[in-house]
C-alpha cells in the first residue's frame, strides 16, 4: 500500500512537470509568434542621434517627462494591435480604491513577455536615442560605425541606460474607464549575463488614442496637492516617458468621455552596481 502511494504521488509530481513544461513551452511559442508577427510590419530606423531634436522635455519640481511623436506610424499601431490580440485577451481589471490603499481603476488588460519586442522598440525603433544625448567626442564603437560619424552617444548624468522590460502590459480604455492618481514603482532585476537593472522610467507607448474621436483620457501629472500641472493627450506613435519610484512622479489616466485609448506599457532599465 505504501508503494502504490509513492507511486501516485510520483505520477502527480509527472504530470505536474510536464503541465508546467508545456505551459512555458505554449508561452515561448506565443512569445516567438507575436515577435514573428509584430517584426513583419515594423521598419526599422537609421540610428539617428539627431533624432533628439524631436523630443519634447517637460520638467518641474515633481516631474522628468520626455515626449517624442511618430515613432511608430498608426498602420504600426494598428498592426501591433491587431498582432497581440490575435494571441491574447483582455481582462477587466478594477480596484477596491483608496480607501484600501489602491489607486481607482477601471479599464481592459493585458500582459506578455517578449525579450525581441522590447529589443526591437529600444534599439530598431531608436526609443533608446531619447535617453542619449550628443558628446562631440569619438569613440571606438562610433569608429565601428563608420569614419563619417562625428559624434559620440553619451548617457545623461552618468546613468548607463540598458534596455526596456520585456514584460509588457497592454491597457485598453473606452468609455467610462479610467486609473486615478497613482505611483508606478520601480522594478529590479538581473539580464542574462547576471548584471544587475533597475527601472528608472515608465514607458506610456500609446497605440490608439484622439485620432479615433477620443474625448478624455489625457495622461496628467500631479504635484504634492494632486494639483494636475502637466498633460500628454494620447496619440498614436506619441511616447511618454517619466521617472517612477523614488522619484515619485504622481500621474492619472483621465475618465474616457467617447472614443478608446490603447497604451502599450513597459520600463527603461539602467544598470547597477549595487
């Protein structure tokens, strides 16, 4: 009898194995598909530090804010779309509210990790560009790129930006939904090579948004009196970026009037030495 038991429990502890194995392998699977999919309709740009021109700079004594439009076209957005929905599904996601220590919240979600679309946007893409600023020195890889390279990339205040989180979410708004004041917080990792990351910034990468009729659903930021002192209307190809955490950074997404607003959602990673 006590070996029919261990017996059972070895084949529970199987079939769990291989649930769980055939889980990771459904998600690798997706995960290779979207990027498939999504990498089909993205054009990649020409590394163009010059592009930092475009980049509109908000700052204040609460807020970092960096806004550059067009970096996707809306066939892009409306192709992403369309590529992650083929694959996964939204879900209503609420909160108990203040009261409870959570922001309100009414609005569909979704999540997905995917290493390649976080490449493909950082570096394909260039939003990597909008946290490098021109030196005027050379450098051994600027000479990699070519004698025709003037220009050095040099991080900002000696930050080493690396890469954005491959954990995405995707937050679809119609109306009557909204996400009140809130904080994003900071996430900590490791890469493959074992180097330490820690996000520094909220990345708002919106997909849909005023040219769909959109009326409400502008990005504001709050000061210590949630007073709202600086906005971003929703556009398709806008970026937003800001600094979260320690930082603060207090931000809402406004209450949709009419129309629907779609933001895809990750972090830029820095690296540590901790």
């Amino acid at each position: 009898m006590k070996n029919k038991k261990n017996k059972t429990k070895s084949n529970t502890t199987k079939n769990n194995n291989e649930n769980k194995e055939e889980k990771e392998g459904e998600m690798k699977f997706s995960q290779t598909l979207l990027s498939s999919k999504i990498g089909s309709v993205l054009t990649k740009r020409p590394y163009d530090l010059n592009l930092s021109h475009k980049t509109e700079k908000i700052e204040n004594p609460f807020h970092e804010i960096l806004i550059r439009d067009d970096v996707l076209s809306k066939k892009e957005c409306d192709s992403i779309v369309a590529s992650i929905c083929s694959i996964f599904e939204y879900q209503l996601a609420t909160s108990r509210g203040p009261k409870f220590g959570e922001a309100r919240r009414k609005n569909n979600r979704m999540s997905f990790a995917d290493e390649k679309l976080a490449q493909m946007l950082w570096e394909d893409i260039g939003l990597k560009t909008m946290f490098i600023r021109k030196s005027g020195r050379r450098g051994e890889h600027e000479q990699q790129r070519g004698d025709d390279d003037e220009e050095e990339e040099e991080e900002e205040e000696g930050e080493v930006f690396h890469s954005l989180n491959e954990n995405f979410r995707v937050y679809e708004y119609t109306e009557s939904h909204h996400f009140g004041p809130h904080i994003d917080e900071r996430v900590r990792t490791k890469n493959a090579r074992h180097q330490k990351l820690v996000s520094t910034h909220t990345m708002l990468l919106y997909l849909a948004g005023e040219e769909n009729g959109l009326k409400g659903g502008n990005t504001y930021f709050l000061d210590d009196y949630r007073n709202r002192i600086a906005s971003v209307t929703p556009k398709a190809g806008r970026v937003c970026f800001f600094r979260h955490g320690e930082e603060k950074c207090e931000h809402e997404g406004e209450e949709i009037f009419a129309g629907k607003k779609i933001v895809l959602r990750s972090d830029v990673f820095k690296l540590v030495d901790e």
